[in-house]
C-alpha cells in the first residue's frame, strides 16, 4: 500500500509503491543481514594453564576464573568433575580463592590412571556452563607421571652440533627477515635468545640440496618412555618443490619422522612434541637432525626455525602408603592376631582395617595392609594366603605394585605377575 514501504535512491526515499519502471505489481522481496557473535553466559577460564602432567599419589591444584558475561555466576555453583578410569564421573566443589578466582583439586591418582575433566558452573538466568563447552563430549585430560630431562637446549651456546655453516644452519639472534612468501623469520627466540635455524638473514636458497644439522649424541641409556619436545618456526613450500625434515637416529639408522606433507606457514611458535621411545629408550647415542631441501627454482619461504629443545624420560613411580603387608590392625606388627582381626572384619564382627593408600578409582581409601596376595584387593583370599604364611606354606607376603609400602620389610616382594588396569575396591 501506498505510505508502507521505502527505498533510498541517492540522497532521498522514494515511496516503493510509486516505482513503475518497469511496470510491476507493487511487491518486493527484503534481505536483511547482521553480525552476530557467540555470547558466551559465563566465561571459564585458566589463568595459570591447565595441569599438562600431575604427580602419582598427591593432590593436584590448579586455578579457574569465572566471569560474568551475559548472566551472572551462582555462588557455590562451580564444580569439577572428573574421572581416572572409564565410568562415570565424580564431583567436587570448587573453593573461592578471592574476587572471580576458584581452586579446583584433583585427588591423588596412581600412576596408571587416565585422568579426564571439566568444569562447570551455573548462571542466575538458569543456564549451566561447561569448560569444555561441549562436555563431557570433550573433556581435558592430564598425564600422571614426572618429565626426567635427558637433554635440553636454548641455543644460547653450541652444544656440539654439527652441519653449522653461515649464511645456511646457524645457532644466533633470529631478524625477522625473509618472508618472500609466507610469514617472515620470528623477530625473537622462543626463549630466551637465540634460535637455531636455516638462514637467521632470511628465506632459504633456490636449487639447494638436502642440508642437514646434526645434534650432539644424546646418551638415553637407562631410560624409557622417551619423548622429543621443541618450538618451531617453519615456512616451506609444498613438497612437491620443497622439503623440510626432521629424522632421530635409532643407534644404527636414521629413521624419519616428519616431513612437509603440504606447505607450511607458521607464523608463531608452534609446540611440537614427538614420542621417540621406538628409536631413543635405552639407545645411548640417540641423536636428531633437521634437514632443509631440496628446493627447486621457485617461491621462497622462511624456513626452519628451532629452539628450546627438551629430550625426557616420562617416569611413574607409586609414591608409596604407609603401611605394612599383613598387618591388617595396623598395630606394627604382623601377627596372628591379624588373622584373628580380618576373620571378625568380613564376619561382620569388628571394626574395619585402617586406611592406607588413596584409591583413586573411587575417591576412597584401599585397605593394602591386608591384600597379602598381591592382587590389588583385601578378600577372604588374603586371610588364607597369611595364615598359609604362618604356617611356611607361602615363603612371601606379596604387596600390590599399585600402591607399594613406603619402606617394603626385606621379606617382602611386589607382586611382579599381577598389574592390574585398575586399583579395585577394598
């Protein structure tokens, strides 16, 4: 209808219902657009990063920021949840720590648990929050265990590697130049000076040859588990006309582990980290290189750009319970009263053992003093097994490699035949 509808045509409305060139029947069609954002209700953050590795046998704490967004968060509201084995999960309150701040605690876990978490927290509209925001589809997860560092190198001197020649592989100050195609060279080391990296001035060469920069032998004798962590900074052509490698010597041959599939702009610091165990556990002359090339004729990129590189060992050793195998009451001695004692505990009789070692599995407490047959567990089985100790038909008390005594008495062994995926229920 007339006096409804408007267009703009250069600096006044015209009413639409007037337009008749051409000749039409007074309708049109609107498209109306706008930018929207995701809004979140709450924001969850980690101020202090979240726990990467957490060691066996303790708690774990670690920072959470909640904010107020859209809504506003409820008091008392903010949760972890977490689990160390398939099932479901389990919850524990998060303490306020001062303004929007809150510590989250991870109970102690043995070193063959798989922790998985999230956080969640509730609005004053009525909306629950996760960290994740899809969990627990996707959670976090953590590693339990100790990094032992076998090698580490800043490049702030040359350690001893080999294939250094100016103007190609370099150990100095990074310039930030090159960047014919790509990202430039980084302005500044990972940490905290220098860098090693192919052509510190700028991009690498056309028609060049595989170059190579060989690190020191790396003696990882004794040792397992072994993994390869480094910075990079990487331009390079797909390989179709350029290449970039990385390979890790096994003791007697070279063995590659990356290569350029696509070209590669990095643009920052990227974190890599690369398990090694295959070629570097119990290998004492375990080295790595990088090569460079070959290149053809064409576009150049920046390159390798390497620093703060970490060779460790990951090692889990049970912390250890206070505790004595067979003796059941706990009284520092291993006798036939504790036989006595279990009998009256599963005839319902007395009281039961006292707590030894954390069971994380389910957030409580596993009575080891009396698992004498070493499989994780305190049953009727263990009262059996101690009084055919006494009597010398079993030359041993066993102890459960889950969850050690602090000081094993000289008689005593871990039971090496029995290593359970989980620590079962007392």
């Amino acid at each position: 209808n007339p006096g409804e509808s408007y267009y703009r045509s250069d600096s006044e409305w015209l009413d639409l219902y007037d337009y008749e060139d051409p000749p039409w029947d007074h309708t049109a069609n609107f498209c109306i657009k706008a930018l929207i954002t995701d809004e979140s209700f709450l924001n969850i953050l980690f101020p202090d990063g979240l726990p990467e590795y957490i060691d066996p046998g303790v708690p774990t704490t670690f920072t959470v920021q909640i904010e107020d967004n859209v809504e506003s968060y409820v008091p008392g509201s903010g949760t972890l949840h977490y689990r160390y084995y398939d099932g479901t999960f389990l919850t524990s309150p998060l303490t306020p720590i001062g303004d929007d701040l809150y510590e989250a605690t991870l109970p102690p876990a043995n070193c063959n648990a798989t922790p998985e978490y999230y956080i969640s927290a509730e609005s004053d509209g009525g909306s629950t929050i996760f960290s994740p925001p899809d969990a627990p589809n996707s959670v976090y997860t953590t590693i339990v265990g100790t990094l032992i560092a076998i090698f580490e190198d800043d490049f702030s001197t040359n350690q001893g590697w080999t294939g250094l020649i100016s103007g190609q592989w370099e150990i100095g100050q990074p310039t930030g130049g090159g960047g014919q195609y790509g990202c430039p060279d980084p302005a500044s080391a990972y940490s905290p000076v220098n860098v090693l990296g192919y052509n510190l001035n700028g991009d690498y060469e056309n028609n060049i040859s595989l170059r190579w920069v060989t690190s020191p032998e790396i003696n990882c004798s004794e040792y397992t588990n072994i993994t390869l962590t480094f910075y990079r900074w990487l331009g390079v052509e797909r390989p179709l006309y350029d290449h970039a490698y990385l390979e890790v010597f096994d003791g007697a041959d070279w063995v590659q582990i990356f290569e350029n599939e696509t070209e590669i702009n990095d643009c920052s610091w990227q974190k890599q980290v690369y398990d090694v165990s295959t070629w570097a556990d119990n290998n004492p002359g375990f080295k790595i290189r990088f090569g460079m090339g070959p290149t053809d004729g064409g576009w150049r990129y920046c390159g390798w750009n390497i620093d703060d590189i970490f060779v460790a060992s990951f090692e889990c050793e049970p912390p250890g319970c206070p505790f004595t195998p067979g003796d059941i009451n706990s009284d520092g001695n291993v006798m036939g009263n504790d036989v006595t004692y279990g009998v009256r505990y599963f005839k319902g009789l007395g009281e039961q053992p006292p707590d030894s070692c954390w069971n994380d599995s389910t957030s409580s407490w596993l009575y080891s003093g009396g698992d004498v047959n070493g499989n994780c567990q305190f049953t009727g089985s263990d009262i059996t097994f101690l009084v055919a100790y006494f009597k010398g038909y079993n030359p041993e008390i066993l102890w459960c490699p889950q969850t050690p005594p602090l000081v094993p008495p000289h008689q005593l062994r871990k039971n090496k035949e029995h290593n359970p995926s989980t620590t079962p229920e007392g």
